[in-house]
C-alpha cells in the first residue's frame, strides 16, 4: 500500500509536533521512521492511523483518504504495549484479528500458524500478564500480522527482546516484506534502520531532516574517502587525492572532488598496486544523525541569538528614544 | 458479525468473568439470604424465650381506683388485634422479623393485680411492679419498683396499657358504650387529595399499605443502584485499564471511537442485566411467597424497566466518557464517584417525595435527567402520577440520552490519548468542540 503525506503540521499547546512534514512510503517497501525521542514520531503515526486528526495537511491510503475498508489492511503495534493483561493469549489475538474484519475460522488458523512460527504455541493458553516481556511482544507482533495486512504500521518492535527473539522477528519482517507488506519502522535506533530498511525519513523537532532511500542518504552524507589496504601502501601526491590519513590498520584516501572512487581504484590497479581491500568509507546513520542534528541545533541556537541581538536592539532604540 | 457487537460481547465477556462481578452476583442473595435467616432465628429466639420468661409485672392498687370490666373495655378497642390480622399475612418465614420489630405485640407482658409490695417484691416471677398510692386521686403519682435496672425501655408498653386502664377506671360508668368506644378504639382515618380541577381520589392511609407500597420502590432503589455502580464502574474501570496499557491505541486503529463507546456500554448493560437476572432467579421463591405482601400499580411494571434501561445507557455512557480522562483507574473513579452520587441523589430527598409525591421537587427531579430515573419509579409507587408527567419525563431522558451519548463520545475520543496533567473543565470544553 502507498502512503503519501502533504504539508501536515500539529500542534499541542504551544508546541509544534509536527512542523510542515511531508514524505512518500512507497508499496511493498520497508521504511524507517527514524528520530530521537519527541521528534514527532508518535504523532505521525497516530495521525496516520487516524487517531489524531492533522490540523492541516493531507494523507492518502493508495490515493484515497482513510476510510473503513483501508482501516482493516492496516495493522499497528503501538510503542507502549497494548494488551489484555489477564486474558489468555489466544483470546487476545483472536479479538485483534476479528476487528480488522477476519471470520473466526480465518482468524483462528492464521493465528495458529503464527504462534507456531514464533515459537509460542505453548503458550496460547496462558494468559498474558504470565508470560515474559519479550514474549509479550512476540504476541504483539502476531496480532499485529494475523491478519493478513498491506499496511504494517511498527513503533520500537524490537524493544525487550533478547538478541535471539530480534533475530527471529527481523526474519519475520522479511518475510511479511517478501509478501508485499509494505512496513513502516518508527524507531530511534539506527542500526536497525539501515540493516532493515529500504527508505527512511527522519525527523527532529517535528522537522523532517533526512528523506529518502537509505544507501543514497548514507552515501550523500558520507565524506568523499575510501578505506583501502594495498601493496605498497599509498603516499601523498597521487592524482586525484587530496590527502590520506591512517585509519586503523588502513588508510583512508579523501578523493578530490568529481572523483569517483571506482576510477580511482581502476587507476590503482593499472598501477600495479595489489589490493586486499577496498570500501567506500560510510559514515554509519547515528554519525550522519549526530551531524545533522548538530547543524540544525546550531541554526535554532543561531537563530535565537539573533533573535536576542534584535530585542536588544529594540530595547536599546526604546532607551535611546526615551532619552 | 459487526465490530460493534464484537466490542459488546469481549466487554460482556470480560466483565462476566471478573471475580467482583461473580462475587456479587451470586454472592449477594447469599449474604442478604444470610443475613434474613439470621434475623428469624433471632426473632424466633427472642420470642420464644419471651414466652418462656412470661414475665409479670404486678400492680398493688392501694387507691383503690381499678375496675376489671374498663380494662377489659381497653383491651377490647385497643385495636392490637388488627396488627396480629397483619401478621397473618406476612410470610412465615418473615414473621419472627416483624414480631421482634413489633415488640407491643411480642414483648407485652402480663398485668397482675397484687395485694401489697411485699407480696410483689417475693414473688420471684415479678420483674416489677407499680404501686397506686392511696392519695393518687390527689397526687396523680404512681411508683415503679423494678428488680433490675435498665427496666424502663421494657415495661413502656406496660406503662401505656396502665394509664389507659386506670383512665378507663375513672370514667368507666360515666360514658355510655358509644362514647367510650370512640373514647378507646383507633379512629379510622379516609384520606383525600385534590388536584387543581378539584377531582378528588382516595388514597391509602393505612400506613402499613403504604410501608407495603414503599418495598418496590426500596428495592428497586438498591438494585439500581448496585447495578448501575458494579456495571458502569466496571465499563470505567476498562476503560482506565485499556487507557493505562495502551490496547486503546489497537482498537482504535480498528474501529470508530464510536463504535467503541457504543459496544462497550451495551456489553456492559448486557452483563448488569445478567445480574440483575441471576439475583431475580435466586430471589425467586422467596419473592414469589412476598407477592401478595407487595403491591403494585400495573403502570410500575411498564415504567420501571423503561426507566432501568435508559438510566443504565445514560449512565454506563457517562462513565465510559469520564472513565476516558484519568491516567490510571484510580484517577477515573474519581469522576465516577460524581455520577453515582447524581444516580442515587433522589434517595437523599425520599423524606420529601413520599410527603408530597405529586409536590414541586418531585416533579423538577422526574424531569431532570440525571435523576428521573429513581424519582418517577419511587413517585408511581407511592401515588398516581400524571401522565403527561411521565410522558415528558420520559422524552427529556431519550433527548438528553442522544446528546449524552453523542458528547460522550466525543470526550471519549479526546480522553483516551490523554496522557499526563488533567485537564480542567474549560479544557475538555475546548477540546470537545474542537474534535
């Protein structure tokens, strides 16, 4: 399912939550919504699954507006676990799939075999509150595919896991993508998002700071330098180079610009210089957040000392005009 | 199946299975069952050992002044023998209750003439005993001498039986029959109401009739209450728990707010009227031996289940919309607490309605919403209402109904992703007009 969002802004209070934000999700892909802790996240999402109402932009479901159909494609496991604490596990995910709209029959298989694939069919008849954190959302996650969705809409899945159980539901996720659910991962861990996702958006104080597939994003914030092992070791002075440093047991080459690092390494070889190894050198999403996050941290603050320096200035014009 | 009514049957099927909801269900007919039973037993106890005691409280008539014929003129218009006609009809296994409360009748004991003090204070089956003084013509003074202390409460109606004989004494002779039966039975009183055209209608004024009238409303008042308070608290305290985990934000990307509310209150209406009919079924056949100790105006058994539904809906909506605003359960049962209160507040004034159940309160009360449900079934028990009354009554309940449900769900919608401070009243105002 295709998710467009156009110029939606929320405010609560005096806060701007979402500040003018717009970005596609395109169908059968798995999109990261990535940001720090109230960036907006939540909000995005819970006005995409209609809970909220925008105060003004528009949201379109596969070109249309939310309506009663699309609602039962869409599924949506909340950041702070939602279940029924003292009921038993079969009944809860049950309950889940019949609203989205499934018969029982239908509801009652499926479940089955998710609880099978997810190593919980032991637990089916426990109630919830009985069992670990981890395997609560394990449950959680079943209901949130039980039925069978075009639209995943996931806050911080993987939270409360023990490495084993991510590894597990990360395949799961494959495997529903595989399918042609398209997912939406809102997360603020960011190796998830660039092991799992395909495109990512990411926002900062209700402002979208980062959009688009996620290997262009980390390629275009990454610095123009190539990590690089070879025989014999390079020195200053080559074409193309504009200085090279040592980085671990290899060297990192910062090309100049307009050089792309295949022809460099195509030059290498021509050369005669035996390669062992030679990579792209990546900047890795949190270093491209923190840098991001920086500048625009540094235009707010910029902004505000001028916003000081102009009352100043007005204070002193008032001063000098009473004088 | 609808997702409404999916709502309706997990609310009807969580609440059913809450160990409260079972306790009170099958476990109040049994403590009030309980608590009944005990009660005969005490009764019977208290009567029999009453019997056995057969205490004697003698009276030594030094002035002179008692005639047995008056006494017997006493006791023969003194009227008890219509209370015992009462007993008779009351259900034996009540009856020990209602002896011990009627203790003239149970507890009376026995007069005996005796010839001096000394002869009284020897006898060891005298428990007191009240001296005539020779002067009592001039001194008006009669003495008591009891065996125990704390005797007063006991010998009261022996006094009362006392006075009227020795009145009795003193005017026996002078009156003739018809005089002195007017003089010693209870007057029979026909009581009158008129309305504004001057129509006029006769009422009860037994007041034993009227006592009998006033079970239902009672009762219905108690059931109404517990139903409302065990049902539309559990509806709140869902709502809280469902806020407090955050399964709201699940169903809500699955059905309407509406939707919710809606299936909510009728699944928890579901299950007070389950309640309702367990105790009925367990109360059977001791409430089928109280039916001709009841009474009731035909027009009770149309009003009072109308009234017990739509009061159930307004309410349940109520405290699914206000169970929406706390952070946790304990913070919602706050706001519960206020529309309880306004549920049961016409009991408060029941002095008042059964004075004048036609008066000006009663009728403000049966046409505010919160309220009319109580008022207009304890009103048609008590006495004819007007039609119109009800008539009014009842679509002013609907209306606000309709207005209530479609505000609350707003509220709820609003309340439900509120999280932290909570809001002021001109908050939830704003909120709700902007949603």
């Amino acid at each position: 399912m295709h998710i467009s969002l156009h110029d939606i802004y929320k405010q609560f209070g005096d806060k701007m939550a979402v500040d003018g934000v717009s970005f596609e999700v395109q169908s059968g892909r798995l999109f990261g919504l990535l940001g720090p802790n109230g960036a907006g996240k939540t909000t995005l999402i819970r006005m995409l699954m209609d809970i909220l109402q925008p105060d003004s932009g528009r949201i379109l479901y596969d070109g249309r507006p939310l309506d009663v159909q699309l609602k039962d494609r869409i599924t949506y496991l909340p950041e702070e676990r939602g279940l029924y604490l003292k009921q038993k596990v079969r009944h809860v995910i049950e309950y889940f799939a019949r609203l989205k709209g499934l018969s029982k029959s239908d509801a009652r298989a499926r479940m089955e075999w998710y609880l099978g694939k997810l190593e919980m069919s032991a637990a089916a008849d426990q109630k919830v509150e009985e069992l670990s954190k981890g395997n609560q959302q394990k449950i959680q996650l079943i209901s949130v595919f039980v039925s069978a969705p075009d639209l995943v809409i996931l806050d911080e899945p993987f939270s409360g896991l023990d490495p084993l159980n991510v590894r597990l539901c990360k395949s799961l996720l494959a495997e529903e993508k595989e399918r042609g659910t398209t997912i939406l991962l809102s997360t603020h861990q960011m190796s998830q998002v660039e092991e799992l996702c395909d495109d990512l958006m990411m926002i900062s104080q209700g402002v979208r700071v980062l959009y688009g597939p996620v290997r262009e994003i980390i390629h275009q914030h990454s610095e123009p330098a190539v990590l690089i092992t070879c025989r014999p070791a390079l020195t200053n002075g080559l074409e193309g180079v504009e200085r090279i440093v040592d980085h671990n047991s290899r060297q990192k080459v910062f090309l100049r610009e307009g050089v792309k690092p295949s022809e460099f390494l195509g030059r290498l070889v021509r050369q005669g210089h035996e390669i062992e190894d030679f990579t792209r050198a990546l900047y890795s999403l949190e270093e491209i957040f923190v840098h991001v996050a920086r500048e625009a941290n540094l235009l707010a603050a910029k902004d505000r000392d001028l916003a000081q320096q102009a009352r100043g200035d007005l204070a002193q014009q008032a001063r000098e005009v009473t004088l | 199946m609808s997702k409404l009514l999916l709502v309706a049957r997990r609310e009807y099927m969580a609440t059913v299975k809450r160990k409260g909801f079972l306790i009170a269900t099958f476990g109040m007919p049994l403590i009030l069952g309980a608590l009944l039973g005990f009660m005969a037993v005490i009764g019977f106890f208290t009567a029999r050992s009453v019997q056995q005691s057969s205490r004697v409280v003698a009276i030594v008539d030094q002035a002179q002044i008692l005639k047995p014929e008056a006494r017997e003129e006493v006791t023969r218009s003194s009227g008890t023998q219509g209370l015992e006609e009462v007993l008779e009809q009351i259900p034996s296994f009540l009856r020990g209750v209602v002896e011990q409360q009627i203790d003239q009748v149970a507890q009376a004991p026995e007069l005996r003439l005796m010839d001096s003090p000394e002869a009284a204070r020897d006898d060891p089956s005298v428990d007191a005993y009240y001296v005539i003084p020779q002067d009592f013509l001039q001194e008006a003074r009669v003495e008591l001498y009891s065996r125990t202390s704390g005797v007063f409460d006991q010998d009261r109606p022996a006094w009362i039986t006392l006075q009227r004989w020795i009145r009795a004494s003193l005017l026996f002779g002078v009156l003739d029959d018809n005089t002195s039966r007017l003089m010693w039975s209870p007057l029979p009183l026909q009581a009158h109401s008129f309305g504004p055209q001057g129509q006029s209608e006769e009422e009860d004024s037994d007041l034993f009739k009227q006592v009998k009238g006033f079970v239902v409303p009672y009762l219905f008042t108690i059931i109404f209450f517990m139903a409302v308070m065990s049902s539309s608290g559990y509806l709140l305290q869902g709502v809280a728990e469902e806020k407090e985990n955050r399964v709201i934000e699940i169903l809500l990307s699955s059905v309407t707010s509406n939707e919710l509310l809606a299936g909510k209150v009728l699944g928890q209406c579901g299950a007070g009227l389950t309640q309702i009919a367990v105790w009925l079924l367990i109360a059977f056949i001791p409430a089928v031996s109280l039916l001709p100790f009841l009474e009731f105006r035909p027009v009770q058994f149309i009003t009072a289940p109308i009234y017990f539904i739509l009061g159930f809906l307004l309410f349940g909506t109520l405290m699914g919309a206000f169970g929406s605003l706390g952070n946790n359960v304990k913070e919602s049962q706050q706001w519960a607490m206020v529309w309880s209160f306004a549920a049961v507040s016409p009991f408060f004034a029941i002095a008042i309605l059964m004075q004048q159940p036609n008066g000006t309160l009663a009728q403000v009360l049966s046409f505010i919403p919160l309220t009319s449900p109580l008022t207009v079934v304890l009103r048609t028990s008590m006495t004819q209402v007007p039609a119109w009354e009800i008539i009014v009554s009842l679509l002013i309940l609907l209306l606000s109904l309709f207005l209530v449900v479609r505000l609350s769900a707003k509220l709820f919608r609003v309340g439900i992703l509120l999280y932290g401070k909570r809001p002021s009243l001109g908050e939830i105002f704003r909120w709700m007009r902007a949603a």
